[in-house]
C-alpha cells in the first residue's frame, strides 16, 4: 500500500487546513479547491484510503456544513444510488459521505450523529441498494454514467467490498426481498436483480450456508423446481412438451407454490402455462386459482388460452402471476373489459409508442404489442402493484391504480387510444385537452422502468395533469380541488379541503380541516363506514427527521382496525411503501393488516402529514362532535413536524361549523 | 497594530480574513446587498453606493460614517473604489493631491501622459471620440511605420479610460476590424500604438515613497495565465525594472500602498509603460504572491497604506529583497467555449504532473438533486500550478490552456 503522490497530499493538507482555520467567508473558495483535491485521491485505491484514513479531520472541518450531507443521521441509504451517479462534486460528497460511514461502522472514526451499529446498517443498505455496484462483474453497464465517475463508484465499492461480504448482510437481504415481494409490484425486476446477484455470487463464492429464505426466493424466481434447476429453459420446453399428465401436474403444483409464495414468476413459469394453455385443468393448478378465478377460466377457455398465446412468454414471465390475479378479479364477466382486452390482441401501435416500449428494460423475443398485452393483464390484476419508478408523476400511478380497481373498461380505452394514436384526450371545464398539443408535464427524462401500461399512459398522463393544474393555478385555493375530479372521474367525492391557504402562504383553519376529515373518514364519527371509492389526497412528504422536503400524491383505500388499532390503508405509488416519515411515523407494508400492495398507519399519524382531501359535504355535519383530545394530538405532531415550514394561523376566531 | 481602524472599500472574503489573521481594526465599506450577510458573520460594516455621488453621497459624509470605526485609513480593493479612497486619505492626510493622484490611476490616458513627463517610454496614445479619430490614429501609425501598399495595418489597441485590466480592450490590426468591433458606446477612449515585446507586471509595495518589496509577475497569456516570481530572464532586469519602477513612483509621487503596472520589455532591453493600477491584481496574482513568497499581500497592502505603520514593521514583514524564492507559483483561468457544455472532464495527465497543486473548477454543490449538470457550463475555474522550474511551469500552461475542460 502506498501513499499518493507528494504534492496531492501536501495540496490535501493545505487545503485542509485552510478549511479548518479560516472563517465561514473563504468557505466557498477553499471547498471548491478541496473539491478538486477530492476528485483526484478518489480516482485511486490509495487515495480513497488515504482519504478514509483521514475523514475525521474531513468532517472535522466543516466539509460537510451546508450540505444535504451535513447530518450522518439524516442520511438516506436507498438515495446513496442516485446520487452517486450524478457526478461532479455531487458525487464526490457522496463517496466522502460514504467513507464517513465506513468509518463509524469500523470504529475509525467516532461521531454524535451515528454509532458504529447505525452506521453498519447504513453501509449494509447502501450495498443491498446498489448490488449491481457491489458485484461488480454481475453489473449491468451503468448506464449515462460518465466515464470518470464510474470508476470513482467501481472503486468506492471496491474500497467497501473489504469490510463487507455477502453472508454478513445475507439475513438483511431476505428482509430486503420478503418486503419487496410483499407489497407485489408489477415491476419485479428489482427483486429478481438481487436474486441473480446473489444467486451468481453463492454459485462462485459459496458462503452462504444452510437452507434459508434467500434460497426460496432464489428458487421463485430463477428455478422454481429441481427440474428447472437441473435444465435450461430451452431443455426444460423439450422436457414438458414430452412430459405425461401426471408428470405436469405435479410440475404445476410445484410451480404454483413458489408463485403464490413470493409473487414472482420465472422463465419455467412462462414455459409451463404456454404448455398448458389449452388446458384448464393444468392452468388452476399451476395458477392456483380460487373459486372465482376457476370460473372466469371456465368460462372464457378460449379467450384465455389466446391470451396466454399472444401474452406469456420467457421475457413476460411476470404475467403469470398477473393473469392468476387478473382471473381472480372476474374481469372478463365486464364487457367493457372483454372488448378492449380482445381489441388489445389486434392492436397496431403508433411507430412511436413501439420505440418507448423498447426503449423500456424489455428485452427478447417479444414483440412491444405482447408486452402491452402482458403487462394489461398485470395492471388489471394487480392494481395496487402500479409504481411510479423514478418519475414525478405520482398523479398519474394513482390514477392507473384507481382505474384499473374502479374502471377497468375505462383504462383499457384508454390504453388503446395511447398505443395506437400517441395521444389522449380529455375533458377540463368544457374544454378539450389533447396530451401531444400540450408542452411537456412534471417529467423531464423518463425513468422507463415502470411496466408497459405506464409507459403507454403516463406521458400522457402527466402532461394532462400538468395542463390542468396550470389553468386552475391561480384560483385562491388548491388547484386539486378542480384538477382531481376532472382527471380520474366521477369517483371524487364533491367537497375539498385543504390545509394549505394559497393566498397567504399559510396554514390556516387546520382545525376545521381535521374535524371534517375525522367526521367523514373516522368510523367513530361516519357512523362505521368504509370508504366506497379510493380518496386521492395530497400529503406532505417529510424526511426521517420530519421535516418539510414537498408534495406527495397518494390514495386513502381504507380505514380500518388492526390489533386494536384505527389504521388508515393507502396506496403510496412511490417506488416503496415502506418509508420514515418521522422518528415514529413509519408506514408499514405487512405485518399490520396490510393487503399486497397496500401501505399502513395509525389513523392520527396519517392524518397529521394530510394537507388535502375530498369528502362528501352531506356526511360532515359530526365535526363538532370530534373529541378534541383527538384534533390536538394530530395539530401537535403536524406543528412539530412540516408545520415548522409554515406561518399558522391558529390565533384565528374557531370557524362556525 | 494600529490603535486605528482601516477602511477595507470593496467586499472581499479574502481581505477580512486577512484583517482578522493580522489583528487589525477593520471596517468593511460596500453596497447594501452585502449588509445582511455582514452582520450575520459580526463583520464591521458600512453600507455605501460607490457607484453614485452628490449631496447626499459623498467622501465627507462617507468619512462622518467611518469615523464612529476610528478609521484613518482607506485601502481600495477594486478598480471602482480607487478615487473614493483617494478622497478619504486625502482627507485624512489632509492633503489634497492624494485624490489627484487617485484620478491618476482612473485614466489610462492621463497616466501615460504622466508618465511620459517623467520620461519613462510610453507607446503613441491619444483620446479619441469618434470613429473617424480612430481611423485617422490608425492612418497616421501606418504613415510613422513607414507602410508600403499591401503592407500590414499597423496594429491599434484600444481601451476604456477607466476599466480593470483587460476589460472593454479591444485589439483592432487593420481598417476594416475599426468597422466591425468598434461601436459608438466605446466613445470616449483611448486609443495607443502596439507596444512590441514581452509583457510582465509588478506589484510594487510603497511606504514614505519607497518601494519597500517589488513582485515581477510573468504573463504567459494576458488574461489567462501568469506565475510568481517571474522566471530568470526577467529576474535577471529585476535591477532595471526596480529602477524604472521607483521612477514611476516619484514621478507619480506614491507615498503609501501598493501599485500593480504593466510593462513591456523589448528584446533590446527596453521598458516600455502599459498602465498602472492601485488595487488588488487580477489573475490571482496575490494569491500566488503568498504562496511563492510566504506572505500576506493583502495585509501587506494595509500595512503600507498606513503612515503610522512603524518602519521596523514594515521591514520585517517583508522577505528581504535578495531572498530568492525557490518556487513558482503560477495560474490558468480556463474559460469554458459557450454553447457546447455538458460536463467537466479533468484529464489524468493533468492530476498527474506533479506541477498541479489544485483547481477550482468544481463548484461546491448545496443540493442533492440529478438534473443540475447544466450549472457547471456557467462558470469558469482556475488552475493553480506549483514547482521548482519556471521554464516547466510555462511548457505546463501552455499545454494546459489548449486543453478543453469542457466538454
């Protein structure tokens, strides 16, 4: 091991000390000199140590002062990825900050803000977060990363691959996938990412031992029975084509357990249905339908084969799962469903609707009008499995997820309007909105992994959405009132509230806004009503430390008791559920009630990150009633948290009601 | 130190740092907009408009303020606020030439005239008005050169009368660029011959009118790079130079602070006068005077700017004159080509040379947001460089500076 070269260390030590001795006034100067240091020591091994070795005078000079870095504690590990892909100093202080971390983790360096455990889990996380950049031979090339900053990021993982192996963080790996597959997402490629990973590392390195949860969800979603990790997919497609009833029962039963299990579905799935198709009997097993899903199969063999035709193959495996859902639904019984579904089988796709389909991860055989089809059926079987991938459109995720549960008809149409015509259009006020007529929406670069009905919809979705909160922005109130019924339909209920007063910037009649939400939504106060149709509301999204960082959409589903507790169930179609929101705010995906998919809270906490909703006027009349032991335990967390980002205007007379 | 305080005119971080590390009673006089900032850090601070004068603003009403600092003397830090300082010292001096002076060093015109009273070489000058003044200059060049048909133009510099370093010059070499890069908001300027030969500067540190240390800085490319001390050729003038400086300095009659000319030496040992000016270099000049020198230029400015410094002070704070510094410290500002910027690239050969001791190309970055690549198009950085080898350090710039950054 060496050390770097002599006037880098001497540059680094200079202007260390500059950074440490003078004032807050040549701050700016001496960090943009030290940052350029920072960019050359950590284009080595020797200077990433050198740098590590010396991170407690690094930190110690106030580096991190100013920065989102600033407070370890505060870190997020699942942001680590993107960040450190951005480059320039961006991804400088996120190398440094991880360092830091390495640091406390190993005892290196002592700080206030983490403890060597805290720190420790941190790095574990950062490395499940970022597989693909802790193996590096199992990476995938990163893609529009610069040339420099990748091998800044190979080498930073390189550095922490000496303090971290596979077995150590293989307990927290099966957590990571048992929570992924829980919530169900459509879009599993995560999930199948970790288990190649992993898969491709025991294969080489062997030092996991035993036989654990990682190994069945290995199974799931690469060899689902020993026949299919004694043959390759090719091999295993002679096999079955040879195989006698009996055999290819067994084999659907074998394969149905790891689907209904994890969620996932393989290449073997894929294979085995395609076999099966003509035959009902073999599909309920391998599919392992309930009642109503038997029935819809009975009932639609034809169509469903067709549709496992044209659908399923190897690159659209995940269909598998979703067609089981999607029968269970008893979908096809809807008109609407049946005629744009069989419309779908035939559809050409405008040129350029095709290209973003391949543009998306999809690879293979596969035609773009297949993985539509495919990913249709996802949709419309797992609604609550719709994600936004990295893009800002929550909007438009919640409204897809809500359609598919309430109007599946409608999204369809949709679909099919999108895909052939590279245009939707919809109603505002009486005044038609073309989406390929209107500037660009709230995403500037799309994040592409998302599923097919997505790509297809969301451009256009989103540039709907950011139309029509332009034309209701300047009304005194939140443009939601206006834009959310318009955008997903008659479902809205008629009354809006919102915390927020756009005229004053301020919060304002945040008591009255509480007591008509516990009025309509409490079962205490509503008379012990669930809610008929999802309730979109706008909440204020707030880091671990609880406060302030924007908007958030998602969609109140229900409202209901779970081990003694009132728990609120929402859809967050934000890649993932399972969020802090606050020391002891965290939504939950399982373990409390939670349906695949759905996210929870106690009702309180809920409704203290709640800054808008919809309700039914007629229904409001309890909120006099509403304890008010209840309204100030929510104004006390909400004041102590995204509140300390607002003026409030509480001083004001209490509205008559 | 002084029992007084100074007057810093012009905001500069690098200057109350320096005050701070000195222990000198300071008080920093700008524009309102750096007020809030001023008071948040406990800067001692005076709110002031350089840029209007009259009734209501004005060197007496300025001195009412800073009297309440105890202040006695006024240190200009940019071009700007020159004459201000010179009306203050004037007053504090109670003499009045003091603000000529300052004037002096406000016109480019008026100081080569000044100049050549004392004798010192200065090119053809003259202010002109007009376009047509500028044709006719350029046209009776050509007749003094001696110009056959088809010759070259002789070549024409001109230049704002007040305007730090390089701004607003404009090198015109023949008739027709009169037509295409003058325009009517030049006027009125100044217009002076080419001066042939290689260009340096220096910064000169005066108390009671004597040089008290003399820094050649040498220009590799004017406005782009230079490095400190100047590299043996022109070290070995350094006597001629310090000679022709000190003239420079009488004729002027500079009694206190620090002077930065520029000169041209010509293969046949001849100093020609550029311009001078009393404010902090441009080019990070001061900054590479510390690091090839060890000490503070900046204080040095304030230390020479006050009458009362005691000579002994002065002497001790300064290398003694036949200190020959063992290391050059030299700079590359790099300006990015507009239009064309997605990223910065620093190439390997340059984090190699063992020459490079650091750059400021990389903003220090606030926000953790993706999209924000676009920001580092605006800017433009500095290289610094740092080695034993003057001839090294410009093969290094050279190469440097026809390296792009951006890409």
């Amino acid at each position: 091991m060496s050390e770097p070269a002599p006037n880098l260390v001497r540059s680094f030590n200079e202007t260390l000390k500059n950074l440490d001795e003078e004032s807050i006034l040549m701050h700016k100067e001496n960090i943009s000199k030290f940052i350029g240091i920072l960019d050359i020591l950590t284009d080595s091994e020797d200077g990433l140590r050198y740098i590590y070795e010396n991170i407690g005078n690094i930190v110690g000079s106030g580096f991190f002062k100013g920065t989102s870095w600033e407070d370890a504690s505060l870190l997020n590990p699942s942001l680590v990825g993107g960040t450190i892909k951005v480059g320039g100093p961006t991804t400088l202080y996120e190398i440094i900050s991880e360092l830091r971390m390495l640091a406390i983790a190993q005892g290196v360096f002592s700080s206030k803000e983490s403890s060597p455990g805290k720190a420790k889990s941190f790095i574990d996380e950062v490395v499940i977060n970022n597989l693909d950049l802790f193996f590096p031979d199992a990476s995938e090339e990163l893609r529009n990363v610069e040339e420099s900053t990748k091998k800044k990021i190979k080498l930073l993982f390189g550095f922490i691959r000496e303090y971290i192996s596979l077995g150590s963080i293989s307990s927290k790996l099966e957590t990571e996938l048992e929570l992924i597959c829980l919530q169900r997402p459509i879009v599993t490629d995560r999930a199948i990412e970790i288990i190649n990973t992993v898969s491709n590392q025991l294969n080489k390195n062997g030092d996991l031992m035993g036989k654990t949860r990682l190994h069945d969800f290995m199974n799931a979603g690469m060899t689902p029975s020993d026949k299919a990790r004694e043959l390759s997919p090719s091999e295993y497609k002679n096999w079955v084509n040879k195989a006698n009833d009996d055999t290819i029962e067994i084999e659907c039963e074998l394969l149905c357990d790891t689907l209904r299990d994890t969620g996932l579905s393989s290449v073997y799935h894929a294979i085995l249905l395609r076999k099966v198709r003509n035959s009902p009997r073999f599909i309920k097993i391998l599919l392992g339908l309930n009642n109503t899903g038997s029935a819809s199969l009975d009932k639609n063999t034809k169509f469903i084969s067709r549709l496992i035709d044209e659908a399923v193959h190897p690159e659209t495996a995940r269909s598998v799962y979703g067609l089981a859902l999607f029968l269970e639904r008893n979908l096809l019984e809807q008109q609407p469903v049946f005629n744009t579904l069989s419309r779908l089988l035939s559809l050409e796709l405008h040129s350029e609707v095709a290209e973003s389909i391949r543009k998306s991860k999809h690879q293979g055989e596969s035609t773009p009008e297949q993985h539509l089809i495919a990913d249709s059926i996802c949709v419309l079987g797992q609604p609550l499995g719709v994600g936004q991938g990295w893009n800002p459109t929550c909007q438009s995720a919640r409204g897809i997820s809500l359609w598919s549960r309430h109007a599946p008809g409608k999204l369809m149409r949709m679909v099919i309007t999108a895909a052939t015509t590279n245009n939707l259009e919809m109603r505002f006020e009486g005044q038609l909105l073309a989406s390929s007529q209107l500037n660009l929406g709230l995403t500037k670069e799309f994040d592409y992994n998302l599923d097919t009905v997505s790509i297809v919809l969301v451009p256009h979705l989103d540039r709907i959405y950011f139309e029509m909160m332009n034309r209701a922005a300047v009304r005194g109130d939140d443009p939601h009132k206006w834009v959310n019924p318009a955008m997903y339909g008659h479902w809205i209920p008629t009354g809006f509230l919102s915390a927020y007063d756009y005229l004053t910037d301020t919060i304002k009649e945040y008591d009255h806004f509480l007591r008509v939400f516990y009025a309509t939504h409490h079962p205490d106060y509503n008379g012990g009503y669930d809610l008929a149709y999802p309730n979109p509301v706008g909440i204020f999204l707030t880091a671990g430390n609880g406060k302030l960082l924007g908007f958030h959409a998602v969609s109140i589903l229900r409202v209901a008791r779970n081990k003694g507790t009132l728990r609120i169930y929402f859809l967050n179609p934000n890649n993932e559920g399972r969020q802090k929101w606050q020391s002891d705010i965290k939504p939950t995906v399982a373990g409390n009630g939670e349906r695949a998919g759905e996210s929870s809270l106690p009702f309180h906490q809920f409704v203290s990150r709640l800054y808008a909703y919809h309700y039914h006027p007629s229904e409001a009349d309890g909120a006099v009633d509403v304890k008010t032991e209840e309204i100030e335990q929510v104004i006390e967390i909400a004041k102590s948290s995204w509140g300390t980002s607002y003026k409030w205007w509480m001083e004001f007379p209490q509205p008559t009601l | 130190m002084s029992d007084h305080a100074i007057a810093l005119l012009g905001w500069t971080a690098q200057g109350i740092e320096s005050m701070k590390k000195l222990g000198q009673q300071y008080v920093v006089v700008s524009f309102p907009e750096f007020e809030n900032y001023a008071n948040e850090n406990d800067i001692p601070f005076v709110s002031w408009d350089f840029n209007s004068w009259g009734d209501e603003n004005n060197s007496i009403l300025l001195k009412e303020k800073l009297d309440a600092f105890n202040v006695k003397v006024a240190v200009p830090l940019y071009e700007e606020t020159v004459e201000w300082a010179g009306a203050l010292n004037s007053l504090y001096r109670d003499d009045p030439r003091v603000l000529n002076r300052a004037f002096l060093f406000r016109n480019k015109a008026v100081m080569k005239r000044k100049a050549m009273l004392a004798g010192i070489r200065v090119g053809l000058f003259e202010e002109v008005h007009t376009k047509d003044q500028v044709y006719s200059f350029m046209k009776r060049l050509n007749e003094a050169n001696l110009q056959l048909p088809g010759e070259e133009d002789s070549w024409v510099h001109l230049k704002p009368f007040s305007a730090a370093g390089t701004v607003g010059h404009k090198l015109l070499r023949s008739f027709d660029q009169i037509d295409e890069k003058v325009i009517d908001k030049d006027f009125p300027c100044m217009v002076e011959s080419h001066l042939p030969g290689k260009e340096f500067s220096c910064e000169a540190f005066i108390h009671k009118g004597k040089i008290r240390f003399l820094n050649i800085t040498e220009y590799i490319r004017l406005g782009y790079s230079n490095f400190v001390p100047a590299g043996p050729e022109l070290q070995s003038k350094r006597q001629q130079i310090l000679k022709a400086m000190q003239k420079l300095v009488d004729s002027f009659g500079i009694e206190y602070g620090m002077i930065h000319p520029e000169w041209f030496l010509t293969e046949d040992d001849t100093l020609s006068f550029g311009e001078v000016a009393a404010r902090i270099p441009g080019g990070h000049i001061f900054e590479l005077i510390e690091k090839a020198n060890g000490f503070d230029p900046i204080q040095a400015f304030v230390l020479c700017s006050d009458p009362s410094t005691p000579d002994n002070v002065i002497e001790d704070f300064f290398p003694p004159d036949d200190a020959e510094p063992n290391i050059y410290a030299g700079s590359l500002m790099i300006y990015p080509k507009p239009g064309r910027i997605t990223h910065l690239h620093i190439p390997d050969e340059l984090k190699e040379d063992p020459y490079f001791e650091a750059h400021t190309l990389y903003e220090p970055t606030e926000h953790k947001v993706s999209d924000n690549r676009e920001g580092f198009g605006n800017h433009y950085g500095t290289i610094f460089f740092k080695g034993e080898d003057s001839k090294r350090m410009t093969e290094i710039i050279n190469h440097f500076e026809n390296v792009d950054f951006y890409k």
